[in-house]
C-alpha cells in the first residue's frame, strides 16, 4: 500500500512537471506590438501669413580723414576716432510672407517671400571736442537707418507628426541710410564738411526655424536669420580747403520673429 502510494505520488508529481514545463514553454507567448509612428503632417500647397520680430543690428561705422587732416594728426585721430564709434540700429519689424511648399515623403521642400517695415535707426552725437591741435572746438555728429527689407529664399525641412524644422537662406534686400557731419563751432563761422545716402543694397541671408500646425490650415512658426546687407559710403570735402572725408558703414543683422501661417 505505502509503495502504491509512493508511485501515485511520483506520478503526479511528473505530470505536474510535464504540463507545466509545456505550459510554460509552449512558444503561444504574446508578441510585443511596436507603437505606430505618428503620421506626417501634409504640408504642401501655397501659404501666406504675417509675422511680427525684432531685429538686433550692429552698424560699423568707419571715419576716414585724409590730406590736409595730415597736419593736424593729433586732431585727426581724435575726430576719426570719435566719427568711428559703431550705432546700434536694433529695432521692431512687421510684415507679411507668402511660399509654396513641395512634400515628399517627410521631407519638404519650399520657396517664400518676405517683405517687411523696419522701425531701426540710431545715432551718435560726440557733443563738443576740444582738438588738440588748437583748432577750434569741433562738434560731430552720424546716424544711420533702415526702413524695409525684403528676402526670397529656398528652405528644407523634415516633418515630424505635426512640427516641422527647416533650414533656410538665399537673398536679402533693404535700404541703408548714412549721415554724418563734421562741424567747427567755435570760430563762430559754421564751417564743417559731410553729408548723406541712401542706397538699396543686395545682400545675403541664412536662418533657420520651427514650424507647428495647428489644423489643416492654420499653423505657427519661430524663425531666426542672420543678414548681411553689405556697406554704404560717401566722400565730403570743405568748401575751402582740401581736407576730404570718408563716411562709411556696414549693415549686419540677427532677425528673430514669429509668424502667424495660412496653408490653402
């Protein structure tokens, strides 16, 4: 009786073992399911929008005095000196953009336009110098301004659910307007030499931004873009004397904006 029992116990125990190890090792386990990537947005089609910024300009301004500035040396390196001091012509933007966008796959390919008004200008005024030269007290003045600036350029960018990050760069125009006098006050005779100009320059531009649709139509974007409007320049002389002058000044800006988007 004890070994009949003994054997039903084995028994039992080694089907236990038989089932489990089948149950546990049948290959029937679940199969983890990878999660769907979210689909791209579509972003091709004409668009439009306006956009609001700020642009951080730095104005280098250089003062050149040649021929008879050379008698008076110590006088001329103060007046180049003070006539050289660079203007911050920072200053709000606010304008409009429209493109076209091409997608393949998630990538997308694109063309837009802005053109926008500028509220940039600054100036200096040296207020009244005493030249070393014993000269006659000496008074300068330069200011500069920008009032618009258009660019057209091609962007790249890869569409990631519903945002978008693209690269950009192409032309850039604007208007760049130098003043800057050199007046003597203290003989009492207002004599003095300079003058202005105004030019529309071709320059360059490259940035970057990201881009966020909101619906089907409607979307938001941060941009960033570096410009370089080149130089402006001019040449003045005394009226009686040969003592010329040379005014001139480079434009670079760092554009930061953003933009409010319409896709048709």
């Amino acid at each position: 009786m004890k070994k009949t029992t003994l054997a039903l116990t084995i028994l039992f125990a080694v089907n236990g073992l038989i089932y489990a190890g089948s149950e546990t090792f049948s290959g029937k386990e679940m199969k983890q399911v990878a999660p769907t990537p979210p689909e791209c947005f579509n972003w091709t089609g004409f668009y439009a929008g306006g956009f609001g910024g700020y642009k951080f300009s730095s104005v280098d301004v250089n003062l050149g005095l040649t021929e008879g500035w050379n008698n008076v040396p110590d006088s001329r390196d103060l007046f180049e000196s003070e006539g050289s001091r660079d203007l911050d012509n920072s200053g709000a933007e606010m304008g409009g953009l429209i493109g076209y966008n091409y997608q393949w796959h998630c990538w997308v390919f694109g063309l837009e336009a802005d053109g926008g008004y500028l509220w940039a200008r600054d100036s200096h005024d040296t207020g009244t110098l005493t030249p070393p030269d014993d000269i006659g007290l000496v008074h300068i003045r330069s200011s500069f301004k920008t009032h618009y600036l258009f660019t057209a350029a091609p962007r790249i960018g890869y569409a990631c659910g519903k945002w978008l990050p693209y690269v950009t760069g192409g032309l850039a125009v604007g208007d760049l307007e130098l003043a800057q006098e050199i007046n003597f006050i203290g003989d009492g005779s207002g004599s003095g030499e300079g003058g202005s100009k105004t030019q529309t320059n071709l320059g360059w531009m490259v940035g970057g931004g990201l881009q966020y649709a909101l619906t089907d139509h409607w979307s938001v974007r941060a941009q960033y873009q570096y410009i370089d409007l080149g130089n402006v320049n001019f040449d003045s002389n005394f009226s009686f004397i040969d003592s010329p002058a040379h005014s001139s000044a480079d434009l670079r800006e760092h554009n930061a904006s953003f933009a409010v988007m319409y896709k048709f």
